[in-house]
C-alpha cells in the first residue's frame, strides 16, 4: 500500500478545489481567492509555477480535461472560462489563453465538470439552472443550453454519466436530480439504459429527495452509470439504484459530508466537515460503513494523548480546555471551578486526523474509472493529501462504531 501524501499549499489560506492533469504532474487550485495558481511536481516538492488571472471573484470550482488538457474554472463572478495553452505570438512562450463562456446566469457559477467525452462541460449555478456548454466553431466561442426546471434553488454539484448525456445534479432544495443533457450536434444517440431510452435535453430521469430534507451537496455515478450516490447536510448518503428500484440510506451520527466520489462499482470515498475520507461498500443487496482512510490513532502518538478521556476523538474533534470542561461535566460528573487546574494538558485546540478542518473536494488520483487505487482531498486547513484507498482503518478501530445509523431501504 502506497503511504498517505500530505502537501502544504497554504498556511493562511483554505483549498476550495483542485484538479490535476493526466499525469498527475501537475495541479490547479484556488486558494479561495479569483486566481487559479498552477503548480508543477519536482521530486518530492510542489512548485508554483503559473497563475491564471481572469475572474473578478472568487473560484467556486476548476476541471482539467486529461485528453484535450484544457482547464475549465467557474466562479461567484457568474462567469466560466476554459483555458487552453497557446504560444504567445510574441514572446513564443507557451502560455494559458481564455476563452469565456456565454453562460447566461444572473447568479454564481457553483461548479463545473468536463463530460467524458471533454466536447460540452456543465457549470451549475445559484441561479436554479444548469449551463450545458459547447463549442461553437462558427462563432469560435462557448455557447450554453440552460437546465431549468424543476430546480428550485442554487445548484451545489453535478457529475455526468459515461455516456456522455445524462448529467445528475444536486442542489439547495433538497433533491438529487438526473437530467439529459443530449445535444443533437454534439451527441450520438445514447443507448437504452436503466435511467430511460428516449432522452430529449431537459428530460428528468429521476428525482430524489434528501431523507430528512438537507441540501444535497455531492452526486456521483459509478463507474457502470447504473448507480448514483448523493450526500447531503443531514449527516446521510444515499445510495440510489433505479432499476431495482431501491434506495440505500445509511444514517450517520458525525457531521455532514460534503464530497463523494467512487472507487469501484461498490465502493465509495466520501468526506466532509469531519475532516477524514469515509469508505463505504456495498451492493444491491445492501450497504454500510466500511471504516476510514485516516488511522486517527496513528496521528494520535505524534500529538500526545487526550488527558481525561482515554483516547483520541474518532473523528476530528476539537480537543480545547473549554470543551474538555464541558464534556466531563456532562459525561463524568468533574467540574472544575475558577483556579483549579483543567483536565487538558494544554489551551490549544489539536485535532487528531491529518485534515485539520473541513475536506472540500475528494477527486481520483491514481487507477482506472472501475478500479481506482488512490484518491485525493483537499481541504479548508490548505493540505493537499493523497490517500491509499485500501488502507481502510476499520470501523471498530476508528471508533465509529455506534456511530452508524440502521440502514434503510425506502
């Protein structure tokens, strides 16, 4: 198993997104600001080696085609852009020159994602619609189709399906949806599958609501098309299989995951607020929580120990004197009055997970679309780390066990 990556791109300033190139040689971030800053990989080091300026505000989402290698970014400034590296006409240097995207929102672009195919990408938006954009060889720029109903509020994520039409989405009120995005001059005619046979642009192939009415943040195909997994803001993740028709929800007591991604048909990496990648497995038959990819205890030994409770937080709690004092009033019955020496060894706060704060994006690393091997995650604490997928920490080592709601099926 290849060890756990850990780079530091930021110390101030949180990693909204990543993306890389085909070979992972390189890497394009936004540092929650309206640059895109480019680094390069030398030996064990990461190089700042380009910055791309265009947008006014902040960057909501970047994408890195790995076939045509061009960079699509999509920001709160209503805009997108796809960037392409040209030679300057007078240096000779090759250069990332942008193109901008009629998109055609009143309101943030929110995300954005290449189809498979790298010939049309989607940008969701706070404008309760999705910008399906192509390429216009007459016009020589990016025009969109507009996503509109049902959508009734900002759209969080979306991912496409490997045939290259149907695009799932999810958004603020509450529902995963999935959409045909066929084009008629893009797309070849797609072939039947579970999700419906005739597919026109804007047809809804399935709509499903959040199990306790939380706002979608992540959607995920697997690799098949066949299976589509969404996570949402009541601390759920919902496994979705139309042909059966049935609905895994699996109910977790920890906070809310904000990004998923697939592994294998049955397995899925999903992250969030508490600060370490969840693998789940499973099948039509059913699924669970397998455990984590970050050995909290691990961490732990080069931390120091949490005095008064016997062990490190499972998941990424805050070990602080304050809420230290809280807790063994609540569960031990130990107050500690004015003067009297608190039960932490030290005031400040320490988490014990390799995250320290919110993942923000969990993307592949390394492996093929039905066989990924690694993957990699961004976060608020401004690390970039790549893990082993199968160098799950089990359930009853992490400490999430009780943890785990009762699987449903609706």
């Amino acid at each position: 198993m290849a060890p756990i990556e850990v780079v530091s791109l930021s110390q101030q300033s949180p990693v909204t997104c990543h993306a890389f190139n085909a070979d992972r040689s390189q890497i394009a971030v936004s540092l929650n600001s309206n640059e895109v800053r480019i680094y390069a990989r030398q030996g064990n080091d990461w190089n700042h080696i380009d910055t791309l300026s265009e947008h006014d505000k902040p960057i909501t989402s970047i994408d890195w085609a790995p076939k045509s290698n061009r960079i699509v970014t999509s920001a709160q400034d209503r805009n997108a852009y796809v960037w392409q590296q040209t030679p300057d006409p007078q240096t000779g240097n090759v250069i990332w020159k942008p193109t901008l995207v009629l998109l055609r929102v009143n309101r943030a672009a929110t995300f954005v994602r290449w189809s498979p195919n790298e010939d049309k990408f989607a940008v969701a938006s706070g404008a309760r619609a999705i910008a399906i954009c192509s390429f216009d060889p007459e016009g020589d720029w990016w025009v969109s189709r507009l996503l509109k109903k049902p959508i009734r509020s900002t759209v969080l994520s979306v991912d496409w399906h490997p045939n290259n039409v149907l695009l799932a989405a999810g958004s603020a009120d509450m529902k995963a949806r999935v959409f045909s995005a066929y084009i008629k001059d893009v797309d070849k005619r797609p072939a039947p599958s579970v999700w419906g046979e005739k597919l026109p642009f804007n047809t809804i192939c399935g709509e499903y609501a959040s199990p306790s009415g939380g706002w979608v943040h992540s959607v995920g195909f697997s690799p098949s098309g066949d299976v589509l997994a969404f996570a949402s803001h009541d601390s759920t993740i919902n496994i979705v299989y139309p042909g059966g028709p049935a609905i895994y929800t699996i109910k977790l007591a920890i906070l809310p995951l904000v990004t998923l991604t697939w592994a294998t048909e049955e397995t899925i990496v999903a992250a969030g607020h508490d600060c370490q990648p969840l693998v789940f497995g499973g099948n039509q038959g059913g699924w669970e929580l397998n455990g984590s990819l970050d050995d909290v205890h691990s961490n732990k030994s080069s931390g120091g120990s949490r005095s008064g409770f016997g062990g490190a937080s499972p998941v990424g709690r805050l070990n602080s004197a304050a809420f230290n004092t809280f807790r063994n009033a609540a569960e031990r019955g130990i107050s500690n009055v004015p003067g009297s020496p608190t039960t932490s060894s030290s005031t400040e706060s320490e988490v014990f997970t390799v995250h320290q704060n919110t993942i923000t994006s969990v993307r592949p690393y390394a492996g093929v679309p039905r066989q990924i091997t690694q993957v990699s995650t961004s976060g608020v604490d401004g690390k970039l780390v790549v893990w082993d997928v199968n160098a799950v920490t089990p359930i009853s080592a992490t400490g999430l066990a009780g943890k785990l709601g009762k699987l449903q099926v609706r």
